[in-house]
C-alpha cells in the first residue's frame, strides 16, 4: 500500500511537471520574437526612380536641416526675438532636425544601396524616436496656438501668462509625457511575437505596419493607439481648433486691414502645417489594415508626416516673419563683417 501511494505520488508529481513544461514553453514562444531582422519596403523597384526620390528625399531633408539651423541661429544670436514665440520656435527647430533625421537618412542609403534590413533593436529605436519626436511636436504646435491666441486675445496678459518658467515648464512637461508614451508603445509593441513575415510595408519602421506582422494577439497595441490618438492627438485638435476659432472672432474686430492680414499671416501656416500632419497621421494609424496594393498609397501618405512639416514650419515662420527677415539680414551682416 505505501508502494502504491509512493507511486501514485511520483506519478502526479511527473504529470505535473510535464504539464508545466508545456505551460512555460508556450509562454515563451509567444512571448518572443521570432524573426532576427526585418527588411523594409522600397517606393520603386526600378533603379532610375529609386535615385530620383533619394534625391528629392534628400533635397527636402537638406532643405529642411538649413531651414531649422538658421532659425536657431537667429533666434539665439538675436536678442530681440527673445520672446515666448522664438523660444518655442527654436525648440521646433531642433525638435524638427531629430524628427526628419531619424527616417529620411537611412531611407536613402536603403534605397541607393539596396540595403534594406534592419535589426530588430535597430527597428525598436526607430520607433521610440520617432514616436518620441512625433508626439512633440503635435505638443510645441498646441503650446505655440496657446501662445498666438493670448498674443492676440489677450495681450495685456501676455508677459504674464507667457513668462519664462511657464514656458520652460510647459517644454519639460511636453518631453516627459513624450517620452512615457513612446517607451509604453515601444515596450508593448515588441512584447509580440513576429512569425508571419519579416517584411515591413513601409519605408521605415513604422507602428501600424510592424503590428500588421505579428502573429499575436494585436488588439491591446491597437487599442493602447486609439487611446493615445484620442487622448493627446484629438485633444491637442481640439485645442488648436478653439484657439484659432477665437484667434479669429477676434481678428475680425479689429478695424485696420493691415493688423487683420498680419494676424491672419501668422495663424494659417500654422493651421496648414498641424493639419497636415494630424491628417496624415490619423489616416494611417487609425484605419484598417490595407491590402497589398495600398501599401504604396499608405507610403506616400507617410511622407507627409514624416517629412512635409519639418520642411515647412522653417519656411512659414522665416519667409512670412518680417522680424526673421531682418534678423537674418543682422547676423549676416555682421558675419560678413568679421570675414
């Protein structure tokens, strides 16, 4: 009888572990990633339009990167444009540098070169900088709209309500919620396993597109996306919308045509650039998955999120800025001076 019950014991106790085992091994392979690499899509497969859009990618990115210098130039060496408005402009600039250097570069190296792998923790980087950087700057355009509406709303307020530490604050608070939210979405997004295929239908590793890989159960990324489109995105929206809707009730009172078409010329670039960017980006990360034939169109529509504002916010707020204009014409004066 003792045998017996000694026997019984082993064998519950060996079922048990084998039940285990089993457990743990199906945790593990779901909970890793099963590819080492990922190979990303090109625009063209021909060579002639592959070098054509590597030059026009790189002319838009240097355009963009002497654009942003040169405000940050201006607007340090400048000491009267050492006000709330510059201050933003020029975190913008150099917010604008990183952003179109973490996808634009190595997009055209993978397309001249024909390089087109990229690590798994080259693609983790990717999508934390970018994200990072995307979610900033939607905060710098809402924290700038704030700054237009109380420079024309309520400009008796305005030293107060903009002063230094407010503005320093507001910066620092946008670079650590960034910084949450790209780490939350970088962490959940490789917690998945990616056993379908190693191809990402994109030009650089981008979120929805690597989700669309993944043999796992994507429904809490896709969520987590929602949430924080709805949460920073939507509400960043919202605010921009009311602050220019009052921005121009107010504008339309005011009985000099000059001052009207000053106001107007600095609040519609900024509206063109947040709405591209906000429009781009929703279409692509908030709709269904495409099929093959749409990867194309969901490429180009990338451009204009990736690429387009860093391009244009130099250009709107220097060739429409007439205190830019003179800024630069100072700076390079006196450069020329000490030649």
């Amino acid at each position: 009888m003792k045998e017996l019950i000694i026997l019984l014991l082993e064998n519950t106790w060996y079922t048990f572990l084998l039940i285990l085992s089993r457990k743990l091994s199906v945790w593990n392979m779901g909970n890793s990633t099963l590819v080492t690499e990922f190979y990303l899509e090109v625009f063209a497969e021909t060579w002639e339009l592959r070098i054509l859009l590597s030059v026009l990618f790189l002319l838009v990115y240097l355009g963009s990167l002497l654009g942003n210098i040169i405000i940050i130039i201006v607007t340090t060496v400048d000491l009267t444009l050492n006000t709330p408005m510059y201050f933003f402009l020029r975190n913008l600039s150099i917010l604008d540098m990183c952003y179109i250097s973490i996808t634009v570069p190595s997009t055209c190296v993978n397309s001249l070169t024909d390089h087109r792998n990229i690590s798994v923790a080259g693609c983790a980087a990717q999508i934390f900088l970018f994200l990072f950087c995307a979610c900033v700057e939607i905060l710098f355009l809402t924290i700038m709209a704030q700054d237009r509406y109380v420079a024309i709303c309520k400009p008796l307020l305005y030293p107060v309500i903009m002063n230094h530490q407010f503005c320093v604050q507001m910066t620092l608070a946008s670079l650590l919620s960034s910084l949450i939210l790209a780490t939350v979405h970088t962490f959940k997004t490789f917690q998945l396993s990616f056993c379908h295929s190693n191809v990402i239908p994109q030009f650089f590793c981008d979120l929805p597109a690597l989700l669309r890989l993944s043999c796992s159960d994507t429904f809490n990324n896709k969520l987590l996306i929602l949430l924080s489109d709805i949460g920073l995105s939507g509400s960043c929206f919202v605010f921009i919308a009311i602050s220019y809707v009052r921005i121009l009730s107010t504008v339309l009172k005011i009985p000099i045509k000059g001052e009207r078409g000053k106001a107007f010329s600095t609040c519609v670039p900024h509206i063109v650039v947040v709405s591209v960017f906000l429009s781009s980006a929703a279409y692509v990360y908030l709709r269904p998955p495409v099929e093959t034939f749409e990867v194309i169109q969901e490429m180009i529509i990338s451009v204009f999120y990736t690429m387009v504002p860093p391009f244009l916010n130099p250009i709107i707020y220097s060739l429409r800025n007439k205190q830019i204009k003179e800024a630069v014409r100072k700076v390079t004066l006196q450069v020329f001076s000490h030649i």
